[in-house]
C-alpha cells in the first residue's frame, strides 16, 4: 500500500481552485492507498487559520475540515524540523507519494525518485 503525503500548499487547493483533490486522487491511483500528513501540518493550517485574513482564512479552515472528513492519517514527528524536511525525511520511493505545489520541495523530490501527484492547469491532479 501506498502512502500519499498531503503537504500544507496542496491541502489549500480546494477553496483556492475548487479541485476536489480527494476524487481526483481516487482518480489517478489504481493502487490501495492511504492518506496522510505530518503532524506540522496541522500546526501550519491552524496558524494560517489565526494569522491570516480573507481566502487564506477560509482555506485553511476549509482544510483542517477535510483532513477531520476523510479521516487523513497524522504521522507523529520527533524531530523539530519544518514540513518540507519532514516530508523529505519520511518519504521513501518505495512506499511513498507526496502531493505537493511547492517547486523547490518537487525539485528535490524528483532527485530522490519520489513520485509526485501535481496540480494542472488549476483543474486536475496528476501523477508524476
């Protein structure tokens, strides 16, 4: 089985582009899989949630809303690192998928063989 991690910025697109991104990855994957973040993901919304103002705002709420509603699994962190290092440290070709927008966290991603699941033409998901 799979495992897709959700970073932050992906999590956003369903207010920022109206991209239901849980059908659409239901859509790509023809492997079981299962859903996940990093438990600084958490973090990341609820303070987007209380800092920022307008679509941010509701974006973020929107998000922390879908992760309860399609019971997305926190993994647990020791480390004090921020997102996108966690995300590089637990993501293991073999096992692993991260959805991300973040090109330098891709870029990185790419050298390590990961595979990706990307958003096109603010419209799509798909699997690289």
């Amino acid at each position: 089985m799979k495992h897709i991690i959700l970073d932050t910025n992906f999590l956003l697109i369903p207010a920022q582009f109206k991209v239901d991104i849980f059908s659409e990855i239901q859509k790509i994957m023809e492997e079981p899989y299962e859903l996940c973040i990093v438990d600084k993901t958490l973090e990341e919304l609820d303070k987007l949630k209380k800092s920022a103002s307008g679509r941010d705002k509701q974006a973020a709420g929107l998000a922390l809303q879908l992760i309860k509603a399609k019971e997305v699994r926190s993994l647990k962190t020791e480390k004090n690192l921020n997102t996108d290092k966690l995300i590089l440290e637990l993501a293991k070709p073999a096992d692993f998928i991260v959805a991300t927008q973040d090109m330098a966290l891709k870029d990185v991603l790419k050298r390590k063989n990961v595979q990706l699941i990307v958003l096109r033409q603010k419209k799509y998901l798909k699997l690289i």
